[in-house]
C-alpha cells in the first residue's frame, strides 16, 4: 500500500480558457522563456580562430596608424636603465675584440 500525499484544496480554481502562445510569454519579461532568451543573448561565446586573427590584425593596424608600435614612453629611471645598460654591452663588446 502506497502513501498518499495530502492535496491542498482551493476553493476558487483558476482556469484559463487557453495557455498563453510562447510569443505572448516571450513578451512579458518576468517569463521563464524571456528570462532563458537573454540569459542566451548576454552569454559570452567563443571567438572563431578566423575572428580571434581577424580582430589582432585590426588591433595591430589601429596601434600603428595611432604611433604605437610597440614603444612606449618611459620615464627617466628607464631611460637610466637603458643608458647603464647600453654603456655596459659597449665595454662588453670593447673588451672582447
């Protein structure tokens, strides 16, 4: 013998005369299938390899028509640096021949 579960029971039933289309659910945004169809939209999608070499390109062509070309401008403790390390291959190369 199996259980059976208690029923609440109400005393106004609800009956709709037809169920809403899916396009009248799609209107209203507080339904799950409006809900599901941005949640769709907003997800993030993987590039294609094409879109990804596409879009490195374009992004190579923009840093060099802006001047970028991989140099940036660097303070004066770089500069140092550079000067230091330039004077020190200079010696190097000095000592050597």
């Amino acid at each position: 013998m199996t259980r059976q579960k208690k029923q609440r029971i109400t005393t106004e039933r609800v009956v709709l005369e037809k169920t809403p289309k899916k396009k009248e659910r799609l209107t209203d945004p507080d339904s799950y299938e409006s809900r599901k169809q941005a949640a769709l939209k907003k997800r993030k999608k993987k590039l294609s390899v094409y879109e990804k070499a596409r879009r490195e390109d374009a992004q190579a062509s923009r840093n060099d028509a802006a001047g970028k070309r991989g140099a940036r401008k660097l303070g004066p403790l770089a500069e140092k640096i550079k000067r230091l390390n330039a004077k020190k291959q200079s010696t190097e190369t000095t000592q050597e021949d």
